[in-house]
C-alpha cells in the first residue's frame, strides 16, 4: 500500500450508524479487523489492549440499556469491545492512548473490508457494568464498543467537516 492509498482509506473513512442488520459479519472479517488492532503500537509493546466480541442478542440487549445509542448497539450484527488489561500496564495515559491506536486500526480494517463501524465512547460512564456483563474479572477496564456490520443499501457517506491544519498548528519551528 503506498502512502496515497493510506491518506484516501482515512479520508475515506466514516462512522457507520446504520448497518444491513439482516447480514452477519462473518468470523473471518472479525479476525482480520482485530489483528489490525493488535498490530498497534503500544509503549514497551506490552499491548495493553483486550477484545470480546458480542453477537447475541440478549447481551446486545443488555448493552442497549446502558447508552443513548441503544439502537446502534442493538442493530449491529457484531461489538467489538475494546478493554484495557490493568494488570499489563506500562503507563496509563500512554497505555489509553494505545488502545485509541488500536480502534483507529480497527476502523480503518473494518472501512477497508467494505464494513461499515463506529466507535462508541458514551457507554464509557458505565464501563464497569459491561465488564460484568461479560463476566469478566475488574482488572479490565472498558475503552469503546465498536459497533460493526455490512452497510445498509442506502447508505451514502457524508464528507467530514473538519478543522483546516492552519487552525490546529499552535507552532512550526522554522
């Protein structure tokens, strides 16, 4: 892949909302979104990063219960949910920021392989309810929930607004 087509992928790239819930994401797929996760850079490479992968309804239902974006979480035919290993941790904030790493990997996989994906933070505020709902021991800690699946017939991505770089560079040695 050649720098050209790394740029387009990222700005190509959408948050998905709105999924064909009618068509399971196959074990494949999600393997090879994942292992675009684990290859993300982590400092000391201790890989601070978890996955659980969520289909069945009942537990999507569960989750539903715990966010605003309940129809998102109920509509995905796949979640992806990111933790964070407490236990393997290297520095906190540099191992948080490598879990981010690691979703913008996962999103870019999921984009490159035709799926629609978003990543989902708001579920955050009940972080320690999802780990006890996957039955998962506390030194796991919740980071996103992905949400992933095909897109729907109608979807047509939105062009992104964003900032122009002049706006964001606060400095620029000459």
């Amino acid at each position: 892949m050649t720098a050209p087509d790394i740029l387009t992928a990222i700005t190509e790239r959408r948050s998905v909302r709105t999924f064909a819930t009618d068509r399971p994401v196959n074990d494949g797929d999600i393997d090879i979104i994942l292992e675009a996760g684990r290859l993300a850079p982590s400092g000391l490479n201790n890989q601070p990063w978890r996955f659980a992968v969520v289909r069945r309804p009942e537990i999507k239902e569960l989750f539903a219960d715990l966010t605003r974006y309940h129809r998102i979480i109920r509509t995905a035919p796949a979640l992806l949910v990111a933790l964070l290993d407490t236990e393997s941790l290297y520095h906190r904030e540099k191992d948080i920021q490598s879990v981010g790493a690691c979703l913008q990997n996962i999103l870019l996989a999921a984009h490159g392989l035709g799926l629609g994906a978003v990543w989902l933070g708001e579920i955050l505020k009940n972080g320690s309810r999802v780990v006890e709902l996957l039955d998962l021991p506390p030194r796991y800690e919740l980071m996103a929930v992905v949400a992933v699946g095909h897109l729907a017939a109608d979807y047509r991505p939105k062009p992104a607004e964003r900032k122009p770089l002049a706006e964001l560079i606060l400095a620029r040695d000459p």
